[in-house]
C-alpha cells in the first residue's frame, strides 16, 4: 500500500527542488531594477544594433557548472535581421555564451555588460537518452542499420567524442 507513495517521493521532492528554483529566479527578476537607456555616444544606441555583450569575463554564477570555466574578453554586436551561429566543441562555451545573452552569467568588467532591444527567446536544449548504449540511442529500435549509423555519427560530428569514452559506441547506462 505503501509502495507508489514511496517511489514518487523521489520524483515529487525533484519536483519542489525545481519549483524552488523557478520561484527564486521569478522573484529575482520582478524584483530587479528597470535598466537604463545607453549613453548617446553608446553603440547600442544604434537602431542597427539588437544584441550588444561586452564583457571581460564571464562565469557560471554560484559554481553551477564547472568552477573554472570562463570565457574572456567577449565582444559581440548582432545587428538586426542578421544570422548568427554558435558553433564550437563539446564544453566549449557555447551555452554559457546564450545564457550571458540572457543575463543569466556573473559579469566581471568596468562596463555595462549587455544590451538587448527587443525581445528575445531561448529554449535550451535538454538531452533525452533511453537507458541503452549509444550505438542503440543513435538507431532507435531501426536494428542494426550500419549506414545510417555511421552517417547520424559523421553528420552531428561525433566520431571524437565516442573515441574519448571508455566502451566507444557501446558505453551507456551503466556508466551513467
């Protein structure tokens, strides 16, 4: 009688974690000040510009992610109806990039760090596995389908990373 309440008190306490988050971020930022327009003399000023991020270093706040990690002596103007890609490695800065877009990074620098005109949306990419090796995630229950294997492998330019883990292709939930 006592089983279902018990295995969901894992799932609920995640649950009130996550909502406790979401509240302390929702108050953080109702609480925060309305930012001020940019100096005359301001890039951002420019009916061009939508995106300004200068900054000469930025890091996870409170040690969220890696405790070392920074990206330094950041530079970035998007102008309006311009495309912009992010391309890099794995951990190599391109969500801490989006997330100091958003405000969400610890700012170090005499000036003021960023500059949005407009709105603006993210909607992060959060990774989903079923618990199977990686080889069997890749072809999802097609079988063993070596060309679209090798092909989804070369495409999302994973061949590196599968070489660094210990049982290449066939690491997964066990080592999880």
């Amino acid at each position: 009688m006592l089983i279902n309440p018990l295995n969901s008190l894992p799932w609920t306490i995640g649950f009130i974690y996550q909502g406790s988050i979401s509240f302390k971020r929702l108050k953080s930022f109702l609480d925060s000040k309305q930012s001020h327009q940019p100096p005359a003399n301001d890039p951002a000023t420019s009916d061009d510009n939508s995106i300004i991020l200068r900054c000469d270093k930025i890091t996870w706040p409170n040690n969220q992610h890696a405790s070392d990690f920074e990206l330094k002596d950041i530079r970035l103007n998007v102008n309006k109806g311009e495309l912009v890609t992010v391309i890099g490695g794995v951990s190599s800065g391109k969500s801490a990039l989006l997330n100091a877009i958003l405000g969400e990074m610890k700012f170090y620098g005499n000036h003021r760090p960023r500059f949005i005109q407009g709105s603006i949306a993210y909607v992060p990419q959060t990774p989903w596995l079923q618990k199977n090796t990686i080889k069997e995630n890749i072809l999802f229950g097609k079988g063993h389908n070596k060309q679209l294997y090798e092909e989804c492998i070369q495409i999302c330019n994973l061949e590196k990373e599968i070489d660094e883990l210990p049982g290449k292709d066939h690491y997964g939930s066990q080592f999880l």
